[in-house]
C-alpha cells in the first residue's frame, strides 16, 4: 500500500474541485502543450537520425563487427518508425499516478516506443512497456508494476484518453473518459474548441453572448462517451486495452488460453496485441519469455520475430485480420495468418502423404464436402477420433509383433542379435509406450536397414533383368505398357497394395520410362510375395490388372515363388528399416482399412457411398492428427534433438519445420476438437504457447467446439477466461443479442457496456412478406436511406443472405433501388473483399464472422430457419451481432420463426427521423 495516500482520497470538496471549467481548461492546456512538445521533439530526432547513424556506423569494421552492425540497423530503424508514429500521433493516454514514495508523475502513454522531451515536466511511455500499464487503470485503483528496479505501486488520481489530431499546424485532440478525484469522467469533441469558447466567454459581458457560449460548450463537454461510426470495413482500432484484456496480453508466453465472450469484447484485438508483444519481448518482467525463446532457437526454430501463426475460418477474416495486424505495425504476411483449409492442404499434400500430388505420391482425393462419414460423425469427432487412433496403433503395433516373430522363426544369420530388441520394443508400443518403442525402433534400425539394402538389390536385379528381357523380346514392350498404365490412373488400388514401403522412398521416377520400369518391377515383386504367401491381388484392382497384363510377359511361377522368399525377407526388414516414416507414411492405408471394417459394422460411415481414393476435410484431419502425434511427441524428447539432422529422424525433422513460437486461434469454437489439437501441434514444444479467442454462442460450424469440454480434450492444460464487456453493440442491439440466446437455448447472457458509455441506439427493424427480389430491394434501399439521413456520411452495410447463391440477385435489386441515392452495391461473391469503403456490400452470411459493421440487414430470416434448423439460432446470433447501431431482418412470409416470434415486440417498421431512437 502507498504511503499517505490517505489524504490524496480525503481532500475537501473545495480543495478538490475549484471549478471543473477551470480543471478542464488546465488539462486541455497541458494536453496540446505536451502533444506540440513531443511530435517537435520526434521531428527533431528524426531529422538528426541519418547523421548520427551514418557516425556510430562509421566506427565499425565491417568483418569484425558485422553482426553488430545488422543489430544497430535494427535498432536504427525501430527509432525511426516509432519517432514517425510520435509524428503522427504524439499519445494515447495521459495519466497523472502517485507512486509508494509519494512522488506525483504525470504520464503520457504512446502507441509506439516513446522518446522523452528534455526539459518537460510530463514523463513518457511506450503502451506495451510495464509503466504503459497505467493505460488501463480506473481512478482511484491501485496497480502493481514490475521496473527494474523492482516492483512499485501506483495510485491513479486523473486518468483521460486521446485521439490527437494536427490540423492547421495546430494540434488539437478529442478528449474521451476524462476523469479525475475532483470530476469526471467528461468527453470533449475538441479541447481547442473547448478552450476557444472558454476564452470567449471570459471576455464577454453580453449575457446572451455568455448563454450562447455555454450552450456551445454543452455541446462540446458530455457526460458520456458515444462510439465512432465504422465508417470503413475492418476491425475497430482499440489501440488501449482495458484492465482485463491488458492482463491477458502480458501472460507468460508459455502459456494455454482460450478467451470466451460475446461480440465486440475486444478479443481479437487482445490476440493482436499479445502476438505483437511477444514478439518484441524486451521488457524486464518478460526475462522468463526470453530464455524460453533462447532454447527454442537452439532447438531449430525460425526467427522468434516470424514465429507466430494465426488461423482464422474465413478469408475475409483473414484479409482484415492482416490489416489489422498492420496497423500495429507487425507483418502479417500469408505465411503467418491463415485459414485451417490452406494449411491443411499444405500439410496433407506437401508434407505427409495423404493427399496425392502429381507426382503420384500420396493416398486420397480430398473432396470438399463430407460425402462419406455419416452427420452425427460430423458434429461429435472425438470418439470418432479416439477409435481411429486406438485401431491404428493396435494394428501398426501388432504388425511390428508379428513380423519381428516371423523374422526369428526366418532365420536370417545377419540380424538374429536385433531381432529381440526389435520385438521387445514392439510389444513396448504395443502396451501403450509409444514414444520411448520408437526410439528403440530406430535406434536398431541401422543394422536392419544395411541388411535390407542388400537384399532389395538382389531383388531389384532379378525384376530389373526380367524387364530387359521382355523389351528384348519385343522393343515395343515398354510403350506398350506404359499407354496400358495411362488407363488404371483411375483404377482402383488394393489398400494392402497401395503402400509400397520396402521401396526408397527418395527414388520417384522422373521420366515415363523409368516409372514404366518401375511398375513392372513392383507388381513383380507383388506377384512374387502373393505367390510365396497364397495371396494374390484383386483382379479388380490396380495390381490386379496390371499382374493380368503382364502375365505372359514375365518369368514362371516357380521362379517367382523362389524370389517371393527373398521379397518376404525384404518386406520384414523394411517394417523396421524406416519405422517411424512407416507409421506416419502408411497412416491412410491403416485408415482406410479401418473406415471399410467401421462401415460394415455400420459405424460412423455411410457404407454405401465410400470412394477408396477420396476422402472428405474431416477424415483428413483425423490421419493428420493420428499422423503427427508421435513426431510432436518424439520433439520433446532430448535424444531426438540431440540426433535430429539424421536421416532417421527426417520425419520428426519435418514436423519441427512446421513448429512456431505462437499459436493463436481466431473464431476458435468454428474449429473441431480435431483441428484445434492439430493446431496445437504446431506450437514449439518447448514453448507450446496457445492462445485462442471465441464465443460457443457463434459457433456456425456443424464440426465446430460446442464447449469447453471439447476444448479441453484437445488442451487438458487450458487456461479458460470470460470476458463480458462489449464495445460494440448499442444498448437496443446488445438486449436483443441477449434475447436471441435466452430464447434459443435458455442461456441467460451477462454481456455489459463500458462505464460512462451513451450506448443508445435505434431499435432493430423488422420487414414481412418481402418474397419478391424486387420487393426486397426496395425495403433496403429505404432503410439505408433512413440510416444516411440519420448517421452522415454512411456508415458501413452489409447485407447477409443465406446461401451463396443468393449473393448477386440481391445485390443487383439493392444496385438498381439505390440508383437514385447514388450508392454502389458491391457483390462479395465467396466472402472476397470487394469494393469501396462506403459501398453496400452482400455477403453470404457464413463468410462474416468476426467483423464488425454499423448496419447490418439479414434477408429472409424464415428461410434461414428452414435450411439450417440445427444451427439457425447461431447463424441468426452471428448475423445480428455484426451490426454496431443498426440492424434490419426481413422474411418472405408474414411473422418471424416460431423459434423467435416472441422477440418481434423488440422490432420496430423503421427508421423514421422523429421516431427510431429508443431507450
């Protein structure tokens, strides 16, 4: 507790407030002093910047000092953006704290790295240092800042936030939240306006003149803040945190949080920030962050700087994030912010081989719905998950079991002393140990894999001479079958045949010759295991036909059967030679056995309509996950690190190339379990650093998180905060936001607005039996004309349909009744931003989450109940609480969806100048 601060609470009402006017006129006074003061001072040192760089770098030795260098470059360019940013916009927040000492400061808190005035009595911080804490404080609070020097306590006695502007070489700043122990909390719209009618009115002894300057200031001074109108799109700038958000942003990095609100509670803005803070981790209370990021770096990550990674459902989303993202200064290329789609496909398709490429690698077709799994399996993935998982490890380990059995009972001299580690550590995974069994599995692979080299050129010689033999024979063999195999591009594989394993994985053909040998050399060598073993191919099947084709082209059974022997070896040896490029690489061929037996069995699929070759988003989350488990979990282990540039630990390798620092989850709740935990293992391991933003209430997504059940299966260790005060909606719109809930599912909500907020608004509107396009249009056109008249220059429209195909038949009704109001309609076909920033935009509702716009229409909200009745009440929430002040609903049919008929005495008809504001 501060000393004395006892008499800084209890002065007299006198002492305290000798005349607000007079206090207010002080504070604008030192405000535009202290923002002319330091935009001159910025100027100043920016001006001097070229010179002194050009001297200090002067002094160094380019060989020797090189990376001194690079590091001044640095540091000299982070200078001059934060002194242009000072240029621009000299403060955020002035703060006037007492500290335990009893010393009163006066502080001005900046966007950017703050750069003192010499001279000025007023002391200067950055937002995201410790001292840029005192931002977020209340008046009269008390908080608790870790300096250098140790930790000290600060009262807050005047607090005030400022949106500077320079505008005839002259400074001026709205003032917002104004607020001392003496007054307040006020807003000014203009402290130069403010203080030019103060002036007025002390020389004035007209006593209209006086009145009319006092109506004037009344005009300029409130009581309560009002929001800005979002005039363009995009995410509003909150560029000060509250108390809660701030506390959020300065968590360790290591840490595991998902933040749960309503709309327009500021927690992607606080995703924003924390991505950006910590990766600049330069204060003294971040000294634990640092290291962290030390001993990722050892470990192989990229640049911490780089090493983040958002995900957010939509493109849209996506592209505003990024501008976002640059507003506060951090890139934000694609690299960094991306959809779980793309990634997907990157990992699926680039990285592990699920999806097939065009070079032949790979398992399945993704096909864009789900056409294979049944809806149930859909919504609730975990236990789908969960026996996928246990079947494939049972049946990976059990193989390994059985072939290290049938190795012993082989007898092959070379390898009898590897052959009990190879079962002990089979039985290992098997019992459920999986990382520790692989890590003996490799360990003991070196042995086995120089065995089987010399096995496989036996038999690659003896396949290999067969081919030459028939070209011999007839010189147009090879064409012959290689316009053969342009015809099974699509043919059916047999699931046992499609994983050709005992192969070097690195030899992908590169010419149509060489994969025409190749062919023929592989279904050799199947023909001849099948033979061995009494287990020829499918007719019907890939291997089949081509065995069929081949069949008087290629030597006699009995030879074959002899070599089979040699292959049986080859195909014992090769289980062990790669193990852990095994279990990743052969997860679809275990995943397609288990789909085929789960669907006979009437599990999870729809029997009927699997395709052996394709496979829908989801199915492919499920191998990438079963996939990736094992080499997230080998990453943790220091044996592995200490070995990870071999070629044994390529896999392993690869996955850490995809690992970043930060993780963070835009809209997480429209994300599965399955996807979610994916996204968590991409997280460094030493950091594992997961932070995720969303609201179960706008989950759109059948697969999405439902609650945070699903999110503690994919994190057990998930710190889970809720946040309840919103920035966004008016009063009208908030209550209605609320209703939606209650009647939907009988969840009562506690979202609240921000104190001294004027958040009253205009009562929703409400348009029926509005089945005709051109009616329609008509209706919108004289409600955003309402809206114009109400609210200049317009502020941001969006019109919400329900399904895609509805997007440019309402946008050219809207274009044509606007004609006459000289508004463009712009078409945001598939979510694309399109546009200009005051055009009336359509979008299909599933493509707008997590933007912000003041007035929002969604269409036929009866046929919405219709086409997605499980999710409508979502959908219809999401769409509502994108509006800021105005929100419209129309229906084809004449009364709202029974499910929210008793919310229409919340509707008005319009938007009428005299009559529309309520409460």
């Amino acid at each position: 507790m501060v000393r004395g601060w006892i008499g800084w609470g209890h002065m007299t009402q006198d002492e305290q407030n000798p005349g607000r006017d007079e206090q207010v006129e002080a504070f604008a006074n030192e405000v535009l002093a202290a923002l002319q003061a330091i935009a001159s001072n910025a100027e100043r040192l920016r001006s001097q910047g070229g010179a002194s760089t050009a001297n200090v770098l002067a002094n160094y030795n380019a060989v020797t000092d090189n990376r001194a260098f690079n590091a001044y470059s640095r540091v000299t360019e982070e200078v001059q953006i934060s002194l242009a940013a000072l240029i621009r916009e000299p403060a955020l927040v002035r703060v006037v704290a007492v500290d335990e000492d009893e010393k009163l400061g006066t502080y001005y808190i900046c966007r950017e790295t703050a750069h003192g005035v010499p001279g000025s009595p007023w002391k200067l911080a950055g937002r995201n240092t410790a001292i840029g804490r005192l931002a977020t404080g209340k008046v009269g609070n008390e908080i608790d800042i870790r300096l250098p020097k140790g930790e000290q306590s600060y009262l807050i006695l005047e607090r005030a936030e400022l949106a500077p502007s320079f505008k005839s070489q002259m400074w001026d700043a709205v003032g917002r939240k104004i607020h001392s122990q003496s007054y307040g909390p006020l807003n000014v719209d203009s402290l130069r306006a403010f203080l030019s009618a103060v002036g007025q009115a002390k020389d004035s002894d007209d006593p209209f003149e006086a009145e009319l300057l006092q109506e004037r200031l009344a005009e300029i001074v409130k009581d309560k803040t009002r929001r800005a109108f979002l005039t363009k799109m995009g995410l509003r700038d909150q560029p000060i945190l509250d108390e809660f958000q701030d506390a959020v942003f300065r968590l360790p990095l290591n840490r595991r949080l998902l933040i749960i609100g309503p709309p327009g509670t500021g927690k992607t803005t606080t995703l924003i920030r924390r991505l950006g803070f910590m990766a600049r981790p330069n204060e003294p209370e971040q000294e634990q962050d640092r290291q962290l990021i030390e001993r990722a770096h050892f470990e192989g990550a990229v640049a911490h700087a780089d090493s983040w990674l958002m995900f957010t459902p939509t493109d849209l989303l996506k592209d505003y994030l990024q501008e976002a993202f640059n507003r506060e200064r951090i890139p934000a290329p694609d690299r960094n912010v991306s959809t779980w789609t793309n990634k997907r496909r990157e990992l699926a398709r680039n990285q592990f081989r699920i999806l097939r490429a065009s070079d032949g690698r790979g398992a399945f077709t993704q096909k864009d719905d789900e056409p294979f799994i049944t809806a149930a399996t859909l919504t609730d993935q975990i236990p789908w998950f969960e026996a996928f998982d246990l079947s494939q490890k049972a049946k990976f380990w059990g193989d390994l079991m059985s072939n290290a059995d049938a190795l012993a009972a082989h007898g092959d001299p070379e390898i009898n002393r590897q052959i009990f580690v190879l079962g002990a550590a089979a039985r290992k995974g098997h019992d459920g140990d999986d990382k520790d069994a692989m890590i003996d599995l490799v360990e003991a692979s070196t042995r086995i894999r120089n065995r089987l080299e010399a096995v496989r050129d036996q038999t690659r010689e003896l396949f290999e001479g067969a081919f030459r033999i028939e070209q011999r024979k007839d010189p147009s063999f090879a064409q012959q079958f290689a316009a053969f195999l342009d015809t099974l591009r699509q043919a059916e594989d047999d699931s046992d045949d499609v994983d050709d394993e005992d192969e070097d994985a690195s030899a992908t053909p590169q010419g149509r010759m060489q994969a025409t040998q190749r062919a023929y050399v592989n279904n050799l060598r199947r023909q001849a295991l099948g033979l061995y073993m009494k287990d020829r191919p499918r007719p019907a099947s890939r291997a089949g036909q081509i065995a069929q084709w081949i069949a008087d082209r290629r030597p006699d059974d009995a030879g074959l059967v002899e070599t089979g022997k040699a292959v049986r070896l080859q195909r014992l040896l090769a289980s062990f030679a790669d193990p852990l490029r095994r279990y990743v690489n052969a997860t679809p061929n275990r995943y397609r056995q288990f789909r085929r037996e789960a669907a006979s069995e009437g599990k999870w699929y729809v029997e009927d309509k699997i395709n052996e070759r394709e496979a829908g988003p989801a199915e492919i989350d499920l191998m990438l996950l079963a996939s990736l488990s094992l080499p997230a979990a080998l990453l943790e282990d220091r044996r592995v690190l200490n070995a990870l540039n071999e070629p044994r630990w390529t896999i392993v390798a690869s996955l850490r190339n995809q690992l970043r620092n930060q993780i963070a989850v835009d809209e997480a709740t429209d994300f599965s379990p399955v996807q979610l935990a994916l996204m968590g293992l991409l997280a460094t391991r030493t950091i594992q650093s997961f932070f995720a933003c969303g609201d179960f209430n706008q989950r759109i997504t059948k697969w999405g998180a439902k609650g945070s059940d699903d999110m503690q299966w994919a994190f057990p260790d998930i710190d889970v905060r809720r946040i309840s005060i919103t920035y966004r909606h008016s009063q009208q719109l908030g209550h209605l936001a609320s209703e939606i809930i209650r009647v939907c599912s009988g969840e009562v909500t506690a979202a609240a607005s921000p104190e001294n907020m004027d958040n009253t608004g205009y009562a929703p509107v409400f348009g029926t039996e509005l089945a005709s396009i051109d009616a329609l249009g008509q209706w919108l056109a004289e409600r955003i004309g309402e809206i114009e008249k109400l609210s200049r220059p317009l502020p941001t429209v969006a019109v919400l349909v329900n399904d895609e195909r509805h997007v440019v038949p309402v946008a050219d009704s809207l274009r044509n009744a606007l004609q006459d109001y000289n508004l463009h309609v712009e078409s945001c076909i598939n979510g694309k931003h399109a546009g200009n920033d005051n055009d009336v935009r359509v979008f299909d509702v599933q493509h707008i989450k997590g933007l912000e716009f003041e007035s929002v229409f969604f269409v036929n909200v009866d046929e919405l109940a219709e086409l997605k009745p499980d999710l409508f009440d979502k959908f219809l929430y999401v769409g509502a609480t994108r509006a800021a002040t105005f929100l419209g609903m129309t229906c084809s049919g004449r009364a709202l969806p029974e499910r929210i008929e008793s919310l229409a005495p919340l509707f008005g008809k319009d938007w009428d100048i005299d009559t529309a504001r309520t409460g």
